[in-house]
C-alpha cells in the first residue's frame, strides 16, 4: 500500500501522520514530537517510521516559515528544511515542503461543520477566505475559487507591520520598537508576542502582579500558557488585560485581512490558540475590534468569521494536499 507521510512542522512540536489513499485524510498512525529535541527533521521521521513499522513513499509537510524553491528556514526553530534531502535521505519518491499556514488553509474546505466555531452572525457566503492563525507566531493564507474548487496562496502576512488602533496600543508599539528596531504584528499577536504585552503593561503599573503569577513565570519554560490560563480564569488582572489587548489586536489585524482580500467567503482563525481563548473571542471584544474599520463597517460586519476547533488542521490539510482532494 502505497502510504502517504503527513506532517505539521512548528517551532514547538512536530506532529506526523501516515495516511492512505483509501482511508483518506484520516491518520491511520499519529505521533508528536518536541521539535527542540531533535537536531532537524530527518531525525524525527526516521524515529517515527521506526516506531510506525511502516513505509512511505511520499510525503507532505506543513512547515512554520516561507517555503522558496523548495527550501525552508523554520521561522522559530533552527532548522533547515529541503525537498531535496529528504526525499533523497529518506527514499521518498516525492517530497512536498507547504508553508503551514498554506496546509492549513488546504484543510478548510474539507472540515466537518463540528471543526468550527462562528463567531457572528453573518450569513455563509462564496468567495475568498482568509486565514490568519495564532500559534508559536502568526500566520496568514489565501483561499480563493476557481474551476471549481478552491486553491491556494501561502501567505507572510504576519509579519506586517503592527498598526495600533488606540492610545495604549501606540505606547506599546513606542517601547517594543525600541526592544525589536521592527515590530510585527506576530511580536504582539502571537504565542511569542502574549509576554510582550503583559512585560509592557507590567512595567506601566495596569495592574499589580500577583505573586504566585510571578513565581510561575519564572519557572515557566514558555510564559504564554500561564497567561492565557490565569486570564481566562479571571483571577489576575494583569493577565486578563494582557489577553483583552491581544483580542483585540487579533482582530484588527483579521479585519484588515478581510478588507485587503474582500473576503467574502469568511475569516478563518486557527493556530493553537484560538481555541483555548474561545469564550473570549466570543465575548464581543473581537468582532468590536474586526468591524472597526470606519465607512466599511457594516461591509465586515457581513463576512463571517470562523475559529477552527481542530487543532490538527495543518496536518489534515497537508493530508489533503498529498492525496489531491
């Protein structure tokens, strides 16, 4: 059985997949990997085939950074990626390198209406969807239709430069060009950019830092988790102002998404944290952030925004990619 290798390449993890043309985009063996514990990814799919027991002939990854000629540096890892090694390391008769947001968007319109959350009341429409997806960093993508399905454009979008909408934001923007020379929106907009929020509010004196918070951040390997955790619990004022700012920014920066494609086919959210932060996307504070765009308000207020629930979209879309649905 000619086997299909799936993957989903991130800073944090490495999620690999082994499908057939028969079961479809359905895994039939799945493992995740820490990326940092290995030296690149060869070494990752040669432990996961070992395990597996089984062979592949080809494969398709989703990898976090541009893809150019066939090469990919990870944009938060220190790998670098080429169709060409793997497919001649590996003996694969095909090897396909997508920027993982362009797998992500591959995926969409194959998810299952269980995959996704709405966010508004806007009705389905046909036309362009957007993508943007804040994980380890933030990415974007583009679908659009044509003879009759919908293809794709892989997409650096997240690191624009990062726009503020108010006052607080502006200040923001003040310090963080002093730390980085440029600021993007994935330095404010992402699981990297969460502790840029909170150190610049911190240091403003919004909110006290509770102790135990303190202490945790210390001890934290990645401080993202313990943010995001103690704002949606409500009990650190700090962290619920740090995650209210990133809602926000989040969803100016899906707006101006929706206006530059006329993104009529709806907005999609994806990335790990979307759906960990779900009841607050839902809160109201997103959408007021989204339509925020003056004359073309009530225009933004008809695209339809989506939160992709599964979490394993980049590899079901690379699984989809490979297997041409």
């Amino acid at each position: 059985m000619d086997m299909l290798l799936a993957g989903d390449i991130g800073g944090t993890k490495t999620h690999l997949a082994l499908c057939s043309p028969e079961g479809g985009p359905t895994p039939q063996v799945r493992a995740t990997f820490k990326s940092n514990d290995y030296a690149n990814l060869e070494a990752v799919i040669k432990q996961f085939l070992d395990d597996a027991r089984l062979p592949a002939t080809k494969a398709v990854f989703g990898v976090a950074g541009p893809v150019m000629n066939g090469r990919s540096r990870i944009t938060n890892l220190p790998w670098i990626i080429s169709e060409a090694t793997l497919q001649q390391d590996l003996g694969f008769s095909e090897v396909k390198l997508l920027n993982d947001l362009e797998a992500t968007a591959h995926g969409i319109p194959h998810l299952p209406a269980r995959d996704l959350s709405v966010l508004n009341d806007a009705p389905p429409q046909s036309g362009t969807k957007g993508v943007i997806a804040p994980g380890t960093g933030l990415g974007e993508a583009i679908l659009f239709f044509l003879q009759g399905r919908y293809h794709v454009i892989a997409s650096e979008g997240g690191h624009v430069d990062f726009a503020p909408t108010n006052l607080l934001e502006v200040r923001l923007l003040h310090q963080l060009l002093g730390k980085f020379g440029h600021v993007s929106y994935e330095r404010v907009c992402s699981g990297s950019g969460l502790p840029n929020i909170y150190a610049y509010l911190k240091k403003e004196g919004f909110a006290e830092e509770l102790p135990e918070v303190r202490e945790a951040l210390k001890q934290a390997a990645d401080p993202t988790p313990i943010i995001v955790q103690r704002a949606m619990a409500g009990d650190c004022e700090l962290s619920i102002a740090t995650l209210n700012t990133f809602v926000s920014i989040l969803g100016a920066e899906a707006g101006n998404l929706a206006l530059k494609l006329m993104a009529t086919g709806g907005i999609y959210l994806g990335g790990g944290i979307p759906p960990k932060i779900l009841p607050k996307l839902k809160d109201g504070t997103f959408m007021a952030s989204f339509v925020n765009k003056g004359r073309f308000a009530e225009l933004l207020a008809r695209i339809p925004v989506y939160v992709i629930l599964n979490e394993a979209t980049a590899l079901f879309g690379a699984a989809c990619y490979g297997l041409g649905l």
